[in-house]
C-alpha cells in the first residue's frame, strides 16, 4: 500500500507579525509539527541536514532522536544525510541508535545534498565530490549488513573485519535521494537502497524513465524489488486561493534567495502558479493536491510520496493546518483515488479466454 511522508529542513520561518524565528524556537516548532505528523497517521518524518542560515538543522538525528520520545507510530530519518562529507561508520551508529530509541523506526535517506557548504565546513574538497560519495555509499552498503566490514577504499582508512556496534533489532531500511541523473539511479539499484526521487521542477511524468530504469536494474544486479518514492514540495490549507496566498510568498523568498546564488532568473508569481498547475508543486486545497499526488503516484508506480511542507518563511501555524489536512484529508483521499484507478485499468483488461 502507498506509504505518505513529509520532509522538511527545519527552515527558518517568521512569526505572526512577519519578524524572523530564531533558529531554536524553529527546532522547537519542527519537533510539534512532527508529533502532530504522528497523530495524524502519517507513514515517514524526514528532517534535511543543511549548514546555512535559512535552516535550523544541522545535526538531523538529535532532533529526530527528541521526535522519536514524543511520537509512537511514524517512521524517522532524513532528507536527505549528505554523506558525501560525513562518515560512514558514524552515519550507522547514530541511524542504528535512534532505531534503538524509536523501537524500530529509522529509516536514513542518504545523498550528495543541494549545496556545497559541508564539504569546506568538515575538510573535503570539491574536486573529490563523485569519489566521495561513491565510496562512501558503498561503505555504507556493507555496514547496513550489521556483518563485520573488510573495505578499501581512497577517501579514508580501509576496514578489515570489523565490527560496528550497536546493532539493530531487525534490520534498517535505507534511501537514496536522486536529482534526476542516470547514473545515480543505477547506482542506487547497484547497491539495493530504495530510490527517493527528488522532483522539485517540471512534471513529474518526465520521470517514468528514471522509474524503469531502477526496476530493470535492480533485476540486473540480482536485487529483489526496492521501493520507489517522490520528494516534492508544496502547501495545503482549505481552498486553492488561500493555499496560493500563504505559500507564494514564502516560495518567493526560497527561490529568490537561491537564484542569486546560482544565477537562475528572478521568481514570480507566474512561474509559482505554473508550477502548481503542470511542474512539480503541490499546493492547492485538498482535492487539488489529493489528485495531482494520486496522478504522481499512478505514473511512476509508486511506493510512497514524501511532501515537503515546509518552504521558506511559511509560519508554524500555517505548517501545523497544512500538516493535519495531508494526514486527514489528502492521504485518505489519494488511496481512494489511486484504488478508484486501478479498479478501473483492471476491469478494462482484457479477459483471457482458456484454449478449447
């Protein structure tokens, strides 16, 4: 069954009154808006690791370990760990206790991250950007195991048949966050993670490809099937205009301060209502946003969808509404939605007829 998720990177938001939160009352906020996520039956709670004023969280699996004292039921992990520039053996550790602490429910999503400023920040260089997180990946594989570890590698010292304590009860399921490229999904399918597809622009149908392409590697390699999941952002409340009003400017805000870093054009109005329309945001009441979910999930066959709620400034209040109407209101409404759809493809089938 479809399995809902919803991420965030702890951004740092503003108050009532328009006046920015400090970084800790944006952690604070985060930790309620995950125990609403529990109450209200959500599947996944992913916090993003960043190193930049905008965001809160740096150390994703402290406030996930404070998460996971006050909720029951909703898996915990991250979106995504950038473990291009931290260590494997340590990633595990802290993964496998928080699995102790929560009884069972982390899950990592790991990744190469959407900025750079890790790599100078902890002692790595830029050049070394696809060696590093090949190697490490691959590390990681091998502990995930929880058998005693023989690796060699050029990014750090070799292990040979050694241990990494504590282990988990069950085992421990992990991710791999893609942009788009190729390479990385076969890559993921290489190494048997489940494959998150991070789709923050255009349709989503443009990614069917990288979708096949994952399950033909998978057989390739000799894996069993691995889930596939979408990463993308956007807002509820409950009707359309409200949702546009309360998450344009905070859109705004996001893309305006990344493009002057990057180049990109200046953000608008125009480009966010396209977006919403036919590229790769979810925002609407929940009608809207329950049946563009359900047209993701049904064209890349999906295993789970994971909104990411928070964007830019949005205040907390605006985050907590958003929040209760995906669990209440969304999810139920996109399982019926995809069920409705299938009953219909399978009705639609063909009888097959035994020979005479």
């Amino acid at each position: 069954m479809i399995q809902f998720g919803l991420h965030t990177f702890g951004d740092v938001t503003v108050d009532a009154d328009g006046r920015e939160l400090s970084q800790a009352q944006t952690l604070r906020n985060l930790v309620d808006q995950a125990v609403l996520a529990d109450e209200v039956g959500i599947s996944f709670f992913g916090v993003g690791e960043h190193h930049r004023r905008e965001y809160a969280v740096s150390s994703p699996e402290v406030v996930l370990a404070a998460i996971a004292s006050r909720t029951r039921d909703i898996r915990l992990g991250t979106a995504v760990t950038v473990l291009s520039s931290d260590e494997p053996v340590r990633v595990f550790q802290r993964f496998a206790t928080l699995d102790a602490l929560s009884n069972g429910r982390a899950e990592p999503i790991l990744g190469r991250g959407s900025f750079t400023e890790s790599f100078p920040l902890f002692g790595y260089e830029l050049k070394d950007y696809e060696v590093l997180f090949e190697e490490k990946l691959e590390l990681f594989a091998e502990l995930l195991t929880e058998k005693p570890v023989t690796w060699e590698g050029t990014t750090r010292r070799g292990l040979s048949n050694v241990d990494v304590f504590p282990k988990t009860e069950g085992g421990m399921p992990a991710w791999v966050g893609v942009g788009g490229s190729p390479e990385s999904v076969v890559r993921t399918a290489r190494y048997g993670f489940g494959l998150m597809l991070a789709i923050i622009g255009g349709p989503a149908a443009r990614f069917a490809p990288y979708a096949e392409l994952f399950r033909r590697s998978l057989a390739s390699f000799g894996h069993d099937s691995r889930p596939i999941g979408v990463h993308s952002p956007g807002h509820i409340a409950d009707t359309d205009e409200q949702a546009w009003e309360e998450a344009y400017p905070a859109f705004d805000v996001m893309f305006s301060t990344i493009g002057r870093e990057r180049g990109w054009p200046p953000y608008n109005r125009l480009r966010f209502q396209q977006d919403v329309g036919e590229g790769a945001i979810y925002a609407g009441s929940p009608e809207r946003v329950a049946r563009k979910i359900a047209d993701t999930v049904l064209t890349l066959g999906l295993d789970r969808f994971d909104l990411k709620y928070s964007n830019g400034t949005l205040g907390h209040e605006k985050l907590m509404r958003s929040i209760e109407l995906f669990g209440t209101q969304v999810v139920p409404r996109v399982r019926e939605l995809v069920a409705e759809a299938q009953e219909r493809d399978a009705a639609a089938e063909p009888a097959t007829t035994a020979a005479p």
